[in-house]
C-alpha cells in the first residue's frame, strides 16, 4: 500500500498534521481497515454475493459512519 502512505491529513481547518505519532496511527489504521474490508469482500464473493453490490453496501457505510465528537473549528 505504498500510495497509501503519501496520505497528507489534514484538520478541519486544513492545516497539515504533522506529528508523527498521529501520522503512524492513521497510516496503521488504514492498513487495519483496508485488511478487514479485503477479507469480507473475498467472502463475500467465494459466497456468491455480487462484487459490485458489496462494494456498494461498503461505500454505503463508510458514508453513513457519524463522529461521536463535537465538530472542530
């Protein structure tokens, strides 16, 4: 996934986080996340399911996903 880590976060605000920290946790979690929706859409598809539908549904959710925290200024 080394597109991956040329991932520049960003705050609200759009100032560049620049901890290094933070920076490992994000790239670490993307890498987590990436591996949990591989192996669900790999059993998905050995189950029969349509490719195109699951990736469908798994869009669906990332944009349904709500922050538990207030807005950032």
């Amino acid at each position: 996934m080394s597109h991956r880590q040329s991932i520049v976060w960003r705050s609200p605000a759009g100032d560049v986080i620049a901890c290094i920290e933070k920076n490992k946790v994000m790239q670490e979690n993307i890498v987590e996340i990436r591996q949990v929706c591989q192996d669900a859409l790999e059993d998905a598809v050995l189950m029969g399911c349509d490719e195109q539908q699951f990736r469908a549904v798994l869009a669906e959710l990332v944009a349904s996903l709500e922050s538990s925290f207030p807005p950032q200024d």
